[in-house]
C-alpha cells in the first residue's frame, strides 16, 4: 500500500468523526474490479449499495468525480451541460498522478479541492451506500441519509446531477 492511500484512507476516518456519522468498515483481499467486489461482498455480508467513483478530465484542463451506483452509466451530454466542459475518463496513469488512487479503488472523499464532484442523487434511494477509502483492501459502508453531512465538510466544488424519473 503506498503512502498515498494510508493518507486517504485516514483522512476518509476523520472525515467520518468529524461529521460525527457512524460507518461501518470491512478488511479485505483487494478489490479492483466490480466482479471481486460482488464475490467478497456475498462472502462477508455486505449489504450496501456499492459506489463508483468515475474519474474524469474536463476538455481544456481540469477533473470532476462522478459518484454514482454502480451499475449507473455516465451521461457524457448531462455532465457536460452541468460542468460546461466535454468530459472523457481519465487513463489510469493520469488518475493515480492527479489523485493518488489505484485503478478500480477511486475514493470519492479526500480528493484535491480544485475536483469538481458530481453527485447521483440516486444513492439517496438505498439505506446504505459503500465505497472504496482509498485502500483497495478496504470498504467502508454508511447511511445514505449521512451522505450530505459527509459533503458538507469538503472543499470541493459539488454538483446534484437532476434526478432522473422512470418512465
């Protein structure tokens, strides 16, 4: 584990105490990849609803984080419009310089401040939400009903991407 993600994974801790929001945290082999986390996810008894944190540069210079479910998609027009900027994910090499993070263990807590987030306001919709502290080997899980006091205390930009109805 590099320093880099100790650091995270502590600040994500401290973030935690000082919002004053309970979380809940698992040890584990590593996840890098949506079918391990699934398979330890079962194995350990994991029922939040898993994250992902979609890492991307803005066109012209610049990154925003989309943090959404899983199985969400990214609407590359409906980031675009909400950033004013066309947006690509970013390749693995200019993600871990800018943020530290491994492929596949994006965290979206502890990032520079200069990263704009995106927030899916579907995540509201699940009791629970989980995601990856900056430590591949780890998962932390909380309220979705805590999620705002945990936004409330970064210095990031934040955006609410509109909530999409079902027809």
């Amino acid at each position: 584990m590099s320093d880099n993600q100790e650091h995270i994974y502590q600040t994500n801790i401290a973030l935690f105490q000082q919002a004053n929001v309970p979380y809940k945290e698992w040890q584990h082999d590593p996840i890098l990849d949506f079918e391990t986390d699934r398979r330890i996810s079962t194995e350990l008894g994991i029922t939040a609803a898993p994250t992902k944190s979609l890492f991307m540069k803005l066109k012209g210079g610049g990154h925003c984080l989309l943090l959404t479910h899983r199985d969400s998609r990214l609407d590359s027009k409906l980031v675009k419009s909400l950033v004013g900027k066309r947006v690509s994910i970013c390749s693995n090499d200019e993600m871990v310089e800018a943020i530290g993070c491994e492929p596949g263990a994006v965290c979206p807590f502890g990032l520079p401040e200069a990263i704009t987030m995106l927030i899916d306001p579907v995540l509201y919709s699940f009791d629970e939400i989980m995601y990856t502290p900056g430590k591949p080997t780890a998962t932390f899980a909380f309220a979705s009903a805590q999620l705002d006091a945990l936004l409330s205390l970064l210095p990031n930009p934040q955006i609410q991407l509109p909530a999409v109805t079902e027809v």
